[in-house]
C-alpha cells in the first residue's frame, strides 16, 4: 500500500498583520465603503446577505447554474429575484469587489465584513476581514486562533486577520 500526505500550507508567516489591513484599508477605502453601503441597501430587512462572483444571496453558482441545494438548478434571474437584486446591480457589485482586491461581501446581523484575503483551506488557514460595525467593535482574539492582527481604521471601520 502506499499512502501520500498532503500538507496544506496555512501561510501564517504571509497573514496580513495591522500594517498589511491598513494599506489595504486606505488603498481601497472609497469602494469599501461603496460596497458596505450597497448591501446594506440591499438587504431588505434580512438578517444576512451575502454576495460574490459565485453567491448571491442563498444561491451559489455551478456549472450548471444557481443553486440552494445541489442538484436543484435556476438562472441567474432567479437567484437575482429572489435577493431583490437586479442584474446591473450584481455587476456592480462584482466590479467592485475586483477592484478593491476582495471576494466576498458579507451583511450578517446589521454589520458588514469584506473578506480581502483567505488562504489555505479544510484544516486550516487565514482569513482577513474589513468589517464595517456600526455599534462598535470588541475584536478579541478567538481561542482557536494561532495567529490574530487587529486594527482601527477609523469610527466603525475596522480590520482583522485570524489564523488557525
């Protein structure tokens, strides 16, 4: 029998400290803060809403198109209706998350979080967020994260990187 292991590298040593947040924080602050704007215009009273270049709302996309569940497909007017989002606006959406180097725009709980790097994956790995807290932040480092940066960009605006 032969058996391979497969590391994955968690890129701890690359994790986007304070400095790292902040230069993206300032570099990309005006579509930050377009994209926190938008989906919280968007959200229609849920309670979250998420967007990407693969997810609107609910719905992930596939080859075969969007779907809840797997298996059980819809176009992407569909997925679009269902989040109250037109075609033009999930475009913009897009074209701002390419242009401030994010993948994912989050409103969850009247807060947002722009994901603006995640590496490694299953066992581990880095996320770093610009979060955008209305009622203020108590960033803590969780108990399971090896590595944890946290800053202050300005009044509700703030970043932070977890590691596992």
């Amino acid at each position: 029998m032969l058996f391979f292991l497969i590391s994955c590298e968690k890129n701890i040593d690359n994790a986007m400290n304070e400095e790292a947040l902040n230069q993206t924080f300032q570099m990309h602050k005006s579509k930050f803060k377009q994209l926190a704007q938008m989906i919280i215009e968007d959200s229609n009273n849920l309670k979250k809403l998420k967007i990407s270049e693969k997810r609107i709302g609910e719905y992930s996309l596939h080859d075969e198109g969007w779907a809840k569940k797997y298996g059980e497909f819809v176009s992407i007017e569909i997925a679009l209706k269902e989040s109250s989002i037109s075609l033009n606006r999930y475009q913009k959406y897009k074209s701002l998350l390419g242009r401030s180097e994010s993948s994912k725009v989050l409103f969850y709980d009247n807060e947002v979080d722009i994901t603006v790097s995640a590496t490694g994956f299953v066992f581990g790995g880095c996320l770093s967020l610009v979060l955008y807290k209305p009622s203020g932040a108590s960033l803590k480092k969780p108990s399971w994260a090896q590595v944890f940066y946290s800053t202050q960009f300005e009044e509700n605006w703030y970043g932070v990187t977890r590691c596992d």
